[in-house]
C-alpha cells in the first residue's frame, strides 16, 4: 500500500503538469471561457456511461476466470477488478497484476496462472479499440498505418501464445539460462494459462465486449462536447477517444499521461477541426471521467478489498475462525 501511494502521488502531480501544459498551450484565457460555460448537469451522465464500461469489463474479466477454472464469487471477483483500476496510472497498467496478488492472498490461485487474464483483458481491449478506430479513418483518412502496425505486432503474440512450436523454442531457451531457469515452470504455466484464454471463440467473445464498452465511453465523450454547448459528431468522438487510447496504451507511460491528452487534442485541433480552447477543455474533462474517476473507484474498492482479505487470514482452511475451539 505505500508503493502504491507514492505511485498515485506521481501520477496525480504528473497529471496536474499535463492539465496544466494543456491550459497554457490552448491559451489559458480561451481555456477558461470554455470551461465556464460546461454544463455541470452533463458530469453525472458521463460519469455513468464511464461505469458501465466498467461494469462490462467485469464481466470480461469473470469471464477469463472461468475460461481458466479458476472460481470466485461474483462479489469478490467484481471487488478485486474495480481495485485493480487503481493501479491504471502505472506504467502499462502493468499493476494491474494486483489482481493476480489479491486473487493469490484471497483463493489461493498462483499468480502464474492468473496473469495472463490481465493480459488478456489488455489484448481484448486493444483490439476493440482498433476496432472503434476503423469509424474515424473511414471519416477523416487518418492513423491508418498505426493502427496496422499495433494490430499485426498483436496478432503476433497472439500467435506466440497459442501456438507451441512458436513459445516452445523460447522457453527452452530460457531453461538453459542459469538466472532464468528457475522461472521456467512460471513461465510454461503462464503459457498453458494464457493458452486457454486465446481460443478464437474467446476472443471473438471478449473483443465484442470491448468494443461495446468502450462504446461508452465514447458517448460519454459526444456528451462532453453537448455539454460544452460545442457540436462534435459522435463518429469524430469515437475515433479522437479510441485512437488516442491506443496512443496512450503503446506509450507505456502511467496512464498514458501526457501521451493520451496530447493526442486527444491533437486529434481534436488538427483533424476534427476543435477550437484550442474546447479541446484542451474536453480533454481534461473525459480524462478526469474516466482515468482518474476509475483511479478513486479502485482505492474505494482497494479499501474493502483490504477488509475482505483481513477477514479471509483470519479464518481456517475450514472456513472456522483461526484459534477457535
């Protein structure tokens, strides 16, 4: 927990810099006409367009739990993925592999096997973006060539991984290094997990899914716009959101802070056509919407998820309190 603070202070004070440098680069004055006139109605609307596709990538994520056998009731399930939104502001989201540890302290379940579901869920999510990229270049002919080299280097390791004679040689490899071999059985189970996941069916199944909610958070974009009193097509927003969330996403940075922002109104200024000042202003509303909205979420449900596990180490294997007679 005081990792994860210090991670959260970093990112919170990298993302005021970002607001910042968004405001002055606009033109701080035209910035603050704009946001004087958002209609503050709208926040509670987008705000829920951003839950739901939280809620339907809940479902994804208990989905890849039970591809790979691993059960959890649907509370517990639902209170460790909201936690691990928390950690969506480190580099690649990579802590989101906090699930992988809660569900480890919580059931049991070695990490090894459950990490290729946060994988997974990134994969999925990827491609749905792509997906929802498609509308904007078929409008404004932009970012194609992107998006082709992200999709083609996905479907690579989705090859590697569910393919043997591809992960097979590179395994074997990593047995005969004296300072990796150790973590050979790690690995060929992490292969087996992710292996189980990568069915075309299983796919097919959750990028549907992420294309649906990140549809969402689309609209919740559109509604920026409604509520900045500016007309933005719904078709525009969709591409500006997704593209740049995949921009975000490939820069590894946390959260994609500073890369995620830019590209939005850039996008925005330089393709769609958006005064500075109504992107910078959109841009800092739908990042604090969904961004730092499912940063407060998953500290929220880090809390409870705290208290659960405090219950949990108390208890037996019998499910009887530890110490009782």
């Amino acid at each position: 927990m005081t990792n994860l603070n210090k991670k959260i202070i970093w990112a919170v004070l990298l993302g005021l810099v970002t607001v910042v440098a968004l405001t002055f680069l606009a033109d701080y004055r035209e910035t603050m006409n704009a946001l004087s006139k958002f209609k503050i109605i709208y926040l509670p609307l987008i705000l829920g367009l951003t839950l739901v596709n939280y809620l339907l990538r809940f479902g994804k994520w208990h989905f890849f739990l039970k591809q790979i056998d691993v059960d959890v009731p649907v509370r517990d399930s639902l209170i460790i993925f909201l936690s691990g939104l928390a950690m969506t502001v480190t580099p690649g989201k990579a802590g989101e592999l906090l699930k992988s540890l809660l569900l480890k302290e919580l059931k049991g379940t070695p990490v090894s096997r459950t990490a290729p579901v946060v994988f997974a869920e990134r994969l999925s999510d990827g491609f749905g973006l792509i997906i929802l990229s498609l509308s904007g270049m078929v409008m404004f002919r932009y970012g194609w060539e992107v998006l082709l080299v992200i999709t083609l280097i996905m479907g690579a390791l989705v090859l590697l991984i569910k393919v043997p004679r591809f992960h097979r040689p590179f395994i074997k490899i990593c047995s005969r290094i004296p300072f990796i071999k150790r973590f050979t059985g790690i690995l060929e189970t992490m292969m087996e997990s992710a292996g189980q996941l990568m069915t075309f069916k299983s796919l097919l199944f959750t990028v549907l899914i992420s294309v649906v909610s990140w549809s969402f958070e689309s609209v919740a974009f559109y509604y920026v716009f409604i509520g900045l009193g500016y007309h933005v097509p719904l078709q525009a927003a969709t591409f500006t959101l997704a593209f740049s969330s995949v921009v975000g996403a490939v820069s590894m940075l946390p959260g994609g802070l500073g890369a995620a922002e830019g590209s939005i109104m850039g996008l925005l200024v330089k393709v769609v056509g958006v005064s500075t000042g109504i992107a910078a202003v959109a841009t800092i509303i739908i990042r604090f919407c969904t961004l730092w909205f499912g940063v407060v979420v998953g500290l929220a449900a880090l809390t409870v998820n705290h208290r659960l596990l405090g219950v949990v180490n108390k208890m037996g294997p019998a499910g009887e309190e530890k110490g009782a007679v």
